[in-house]
C-alpha cells in the first residue's frame, strides 16, 4: 500500500466535553457512530450500546472479540441494575490440569473460558431493547463485510499483538491474512466476522452457544486437545446480580460485585472519607499520597480475596463496613509511604462504552479479552477471537481464586455508575486498562464528585497507577514539584509517556446534567469519540 498520509506526526491537542440529550462515548469513532446510528433509529440507551459493542469486536479486535466476556450497570430510568455476562472454566479444569505450570496459561486454548460477551448482548437486548438484535448487528456486519481503516493506536497493538501470537491456532488466518498485521490507514475486511455475527443476530445468540457457531467452537477445541466443550457453551449463562455501593461525597459509587474489582474503588473511597479527602485540593502531594495509600490498601485486599461470588470466603460487603474500613484508613501515615498487608474483616489489551438517551436511561457496559487479542485462538473460517480470562485464576489451592471448573475467574473488567444525593444518575463511567481500572475509577470519582472537575479535564488530568510496594507509575505530565514531594514521603515514582505507553487506559464519562442533558467525554490520549446530538 502507497503510504499517502503520516500517521506518526502529532501535536498537543485539545478536546472539550460534548453535550447533548442523547450520548454516546466509547473508544474507536466508528463504533460510536453505529451507537448513534440506534438513537437516531428511535432505539434506546441499551440499544445504542450493544450495537456499539458488536462493532468494537470488529473494529477494536487488539482489545476485545465475539469471545470476550462482559459486564454492564443500567439505569432504566427508576432503578439501576447489574449483569455479569463472564464466562466460567471448562468443567474439566482442576489444579492437576496445570500441574507443573508455575501461573496459569495467558495464551492458547488453556487460557480460554466460556465466553460470555455474545449473551449480554441478547441478555439486555431481550430485556431492555427496544430494536431487534438483527439490526443492532448491522453496522459491525457491514464495518466486517465492505472493511474501515486502521487507526494509528490500533494498528500499533496489533503489530504487538501479531509478534506475540502469530503461532496460535487460526490467529494469522483471521487477523494478518497477508501474511501480516494491516498497516496504519489501510483497510481491513474480516468477512468470516460478519457471516458470523448474522448468524448469532438471527439466531438471537442461540448459534453462538447451542447450534452451528457452538459445534465449531467445540470442535477446533478437540483437535487441540482442550477441555471446552460443547456442553461447557449450552450451560453458559449471563446473571442479574445485586450491586455494590458505597456513599462519597454526597453521593454513591455503585460497582459490580466479585467476580470483578469493582470492590477495590469502593474499599479505596471509602478509606478516603475517613480522611476527609475533600479539604484537600485536587493534585496536591497530600491528596496525591491520601490516594495512593488508600487504593494500595484496597488492592491487597483485592488480591487477598476477591474470586467468584460463589467461592468468597465470606460475603463481599464486609469488605466496606464502616468499622473495618476505618481500621483499614488508620493504618495510613499522612507523612510517609507504607507498605500494607491485607486485612481481617471477619473479626466474629479492553474496551469501555457509555450510552445515555432522551429518556433517561443510561448504560455503564465493558468487553474486553483480557490481553490484548486475548489467548490467540481464533476458530477458523468465523472470526472468532477467544478471550484469555483463564489466566485470571489463581494456582495456589488455598486461594479463594484457585482454578476449579464451573467456576468464574478473578475479572480486571469493571463498568461503574455513580448517583446523586436524591439517588438519580449522576454519572455513567469507565476506564479500561486491566489493574488500572479500578484505580481509574477512583480517580475520576474524585475528580467529578469531590471536586466537581468536567468529566474531559477529569479524564486529561495526569493518571497514576500503584504497581507494588512503594513503587507508583505516574503520567509524564504529572507536576515535578509534586512529584518531588512524593518523592520525599517515600514513594518509589516512575514517570511514563501516555502517548506512547498504554498501560494507563483509555476513559469514558458520560454525566447526567439537572437540566436533563447530558455531558459525554472520552480518551484525548486515544482514539476515543463522544457523540452526541
């Protein structure tokens, strides 16, 4: 291909907030635009949604797929609700399975769970949906069919991507049929994709986990000596589930239970409230190192506990009572950095979208393959990706986390919501980017609920993230006198690009005015695009 544009020139660039009283924020302009293209159609927020989501896994493959898992929070105009559509370990999965292996598998058919994006599609389209799957599919049948240009961020990870799994089974038949990943601008056809999601469109989802779609899956996982099976697919289900919230700054943080880490935000905001978190000002080396301490609390935790709902050692709300959440802030030293264990509470590569209509309602959803393009696998001649959340399990067989079959792995992918002091919508939020997600979450709450930033300058702000230890990652842009401060408190801090280091995530906020529209924001430092209209 003739290269006729530069797509490596950039410059500093700036990016307001949009309004309007239909919205539409994800990731990649294209599946914004098929959301748009629902709304404009008479379609609700939830319809918007999953057609914006069916063409992510077209357009943005290096972050999720048809076989990716996926959670979403809607606010139906009266009341919030939760699913959870990941998907659970083949039942033959065991510790003896992975005897030897010092980690669980990222890549390959061991890495792969039951996938359980496809039914939240259907799950919320039978539910909420007031369009047919049939036409939600369209855009992504027709971004698969005829082909869209590569953008400059995708075809980067792609390049990663290919290096990594080129030798995985079926991954260069679908994704580099030239014998190459597609280079920045070129067009790029996936027509297996699109024959696939007619089908799972017509079939309202059935093919995908019980017919034509599901032999398929089943089959290419024999050959390959895998565990999936077909019986594993038709037991799949995508499950209701009650939210998690916690009181902020006047409002609430609502997040999905285990098997996320939505938990983790919450735990972190609330140890913030023990310490008034609102008498200091936004970027100050105090508020900075309040908010560091309290989510490194919150992530051994994490990592301590949280596994599938049904495997917890005891119920997840403990985790944010009132008594153990300030024992949790009083181990905090406002004058230096610490390192912290878990505590006892029981003393007796993902993609994000929001969408928000006329009517009020609004949608939190998030898909993602974990790692990029996920395990590698792809089924041949259908477009198949498959996710890689086994690699979420723990090997350890004291671990609530240990891998069983049947069983939900720990997920990094996490939607969020946040309500008002009158418990209506304030705002519907995410930020994509594994273990930074939850730390997203916390600092965009802080951000818009504490101290009332626009959602745009609340995702622009410099991004941090906690790694281990003392050791804090921030965004090159970061103030150096502040970080000098943190230096001096004893934090261990490492600077990254965010244009050219990916590990901070993309963001989109979508917030819900009084007046009754809305304020839609996404990624300046990515691809992202906020609609509205």
């Amino acid at each position: 291909m003739k290269e006729t544009v530069d797509f490596d020139v950039s410059y500093p660039s700036h990016r307001v907030p949009m309004m309007g009283r239909n919205a539409v924020a994800t990731s990649q302009p294209l599946a914004a635009q098929a959301g748009m293209r629902m709304l404009q159609r008479g379609g609700n927020a939830v319809d918007a949604a999953i057609a914006t989501a069916i063409a992510l896994t077209v357009l943005e493959p290096t972050g999720n797929g048809i076989g990716s898992d996926a959670f979403a929070i809607i606010w139906d105009g009266k009341e919030l609700h939760g699913l959870n559509a990941s998907g659970r370990a083949p039942a033959a999965w065991s510790p003896e399975r992975f005897a030897g292996h010092s980690q669980m598998p990222s890549t390959g058919w061991d890495a792969v769970t039951v996938p359980g994006a496809v039914s939240a599609w259907v799950t919320l389209t039978e539910r909420f949906g007031t369009l047919p799957l049939t036409t939600l599919a369209q855009p992504a049948i027709e971004y698969a069919r005829d082909g869209f240009p590569v953008s400059s961020l995708i075809g980067q990870l792609w390049q990663r991507g290919y290096d990594k799994l080129k030798n995985q089974p079926g991954f260069v038949e679908c994704f580099a049929p030239e014998g190459r990943p597609p280079r920045i601008g070129e067009l790029f056809r996936n027509p297996a994709q699109a024959e696939t999601l007619q089908k799972i469109a017509e079939s309202n989802g059935e093919s995908f986990y019980r017919g034509e779609l599901a032999e398929k899956i089943a089959a290419f996982a024999q050959a390959h000596n895998a565990a999936l099976t077909l019986e594993d697919l038709k037991k799949h289900r995508a499950d209701w589930v009650k939210l998690l919230s916690h009181p902020f700054a006047g409002g609430s943080v609502q997040e999905l239970p285990p098997n996320g880490q939505g938990i983790a935000t919450l735990i972190a905001l609330g140890i913030l409230e023990a310490w008034d978190i609102g008498q200091y000002a936004p970027d100050s080396p105090q508020w900075l190192h309040l908010s560091i301490e309290a989510m490194k609390l919150a992530l051994v935790d994490l990592e301590r506990y949280v596994t599938d709902e049904d495997h917890l050692e005891f119920p997840a709300n403990l985790l944010l009572s009132e008594g153990y959440l300030k024992q949790r802030a009083a181990l905090i030293n406002p004058e230096q950095a610490g390192d912290f264990t878990f505590g006892s509470p029981q003393q007796s590569g993902t993609v994000y979208l929001s969408t928000a209509d006329a009517s009020g309602m609004m949608v939190s959803f998030i898909q993602s393959n974990y790692m990029g393009f996920g395990s590698g696998v792809v089924v041949p001649g259908t477009g198949i990706s498959l996710q890689n959340r086994g690699a979420g399990f723990s090997l350890d067989p004291h671990h609530p986390n240990a891998v069983a079959g049947n069983k939900r792995p720990f997920h990094t992918i996490i939607p969020a919501f946040a309500l008002d002091a009158l418990g209506q919508p304030l705002m519907s939020f995410g930020v994509m980017g594994g273990p930074m997600q939850a730390q997203g979450h916390l600092q965009l709450a802080l951000r818009i609920m504490q101290h009332k930033q626009n959602p745009q300058a609340a995702i622009d702000a410099p991004r941090w993230r906690v790694v281990q230890g003392r050791e804090v990652v921030f965004e090159s842009t970061i103030d150096r006198n502040t970080l000098s401060a943190l230096r001096r408190l004893g934090h261990n801090v490492v600077l990254e690009d965010p244009l050219s280091n990916y590990n901070f995530g993309g963001a989109q906020v979508i917030v819900r005015d009084p007046q009754g529209f809305y304020i839609a924001a996404t990624e300046s430092r990515k691809d992202g695009q906020a609609l509205v209209y």
